[in-house]
C-alpha cells in the first residue's frame, strides 16, 4: 500500500486531500498542528506537525515511517495592500509557505533517494499564473517555490524521484481569508480604500472557482503521474488562468 503524508489538514485543500487518498485505498497520513478526533475517517493517521519547528518536522518524519509521497499544503495567507502588511507578519508567511515547504521537502529526500522514488508535491496557488493585486507578499511566498520546484525536479530527477506543482484558483469555500491574524479591513488602508473596492466586489462574484474536491483530484494527478510534466492547475479559473 502506497504511503502519503499531507500537511496543513485541519481544513479546506488539505482535509479534502487526505480523504481523496484514503478513499483511492492508500495509507494517508495527516498532519496538523494540533490533530483534532472526528475531523478525518477512521483508520487514517494523524500526526501533530508544525512546519514551521524542525523538531516537530524530525518527530513526525520519524513517527510516519516509508513515505511514497509527500503534499505539502500547509499554508497561511495574506490580502491587502503590502504598504500596510506588518513586516514581522510577511516573515511568518515565508516561514510558513516557503521555509517550511523546503524543510519538509530536505527531510523526506534521504528516505527517497535510498529507494530511488518518491514524488514530492508542493501546492502553490494561481496568483503564481497571473499577477493579482493585493496579494504581493503571499504571491512572492509562492512564487519561490515554484522556482524552487521546478529546480528541484532536475535534481530528483537523477534519482528516480518527481517534483510536482499543483496550482489551485480562487476557492471562497475555504477558510483562506479567515487564516490570517487581523482583520482584512485592517490591511486597506484609506488611501486604498477606491482602489480595493472593485477587487474585493470582484472576488464576492467570481465567474468561476475552484472547489476543495478540484485540488485533492490535481493533487493525485499529480501524485500517480509517472510522466515529467511540472505544473497541474486545480479549478476552473486556475485552468482558464493556464490556458
């Protein structure tokens, strides 16, 4: 049985995600960081996992055994005009998004690289396929690992291993605005305030979304695809974006 290891599963893509793999018959792993009963099904694992914690990374690495494929989700966000982003805020996102994505990734390589295979898949977002405003610190956090991904796919390459993007679009079901510690009106500040207006209407009425279900079917795309193809997009808008 094929072993996966999901981070960020406490809601939206990654909760979605882990029940996807269980249901196709693999063992899924969970991680969180703080494992709640009754979130997941029976019989998947759960794991505490804080990717931000190099010893938190190392206990669960070590806790989860042989792991087939890695998806790293976790994530926090940020909306609003980067004049008004707090600086020590922008920092957490990049410890979140992209340090914590390429410190999983450095701990399950050895492991991989033993068995000569293994697939790794980073989730970014389509703000990465199309420049989207209010959105500049957390495009950047995903922006590098994009890069990184695509680099990293030579290298792993070489050793029987894949790296593999999955780019999900704009998902209001999700609780992407509501992971964030302050308010959104906060980040708009009066002098944006015009600006902003016309954005936020156009996110209250998109003309196409993505869904939970979206990713976690891109996301085992992904996983199962033997082929070297890099970026996967999730959701209607993320593929419109891609076309």
């Amino acid at each position: 049985m094929n072993t996966v290891l999901i981070t960020g599963t406490s809601s939206g893509y990654g909760l979605e995600t882990a029940r996807y793999f269980h249901a196709q018959g693999w063992q899924a792993i969970a991680t969180m960081r703080t494992p709640r009963d009754g979130l997941l099904p029976e019989g998947l694992r759960i794991l505490p996992l804080d990717v931000t914690d190099p010893a938190s990374i190392a206990a669960t690495i070590e806790a989860a055994g042989p792991i087939d494929v890695l998806v790293n989700n976790a994530g926090i966000g940020l909306v609003g005009a980067f004049e008004a982003a707090p600086m020590d805020y922008v920092r957490k996102l990049f410890d979140t998004n992209t340090f914590g994505t390429m410190a999983m990734v450095q701990a399950v390589i050895p492991q991989m690289r033993a068995r000569r295979s293994g697939v790794i898949v980073n989730v970014t977002s389509s703000v990465t396929l199309a420049p989207m405003p209010l959105a500049a610190a957390y495009t950047a956090s995903k922006q590098a690992i994009e890069g990184f991904t695509g680099s990293l796919a030579h290298e792993l390459a070489a050793f029987g291993m894949r790296a593999k993007l999955v780019e999900p679009g704009y998902a209001p079901t999700t609780r992407f605005s509501q992971n964030i510690d302050f308010a959104i009106e906060d980040m708009i500040p009066e002098a944006y305030a015009d600006f902003a207006a016309p954005i936020f209407a156009a996110f209250a009425n998109p003309p196409m979304t993505t869904k939970e279900t979206d990713v976690a079917e891109a996301v085992f795309r992904a996983a199962t695809d033997d082929t070297d193809r890099l970026r996967y997009p999730a959701g209607a808008d993320a593929v419109a974006l891609e076309a």
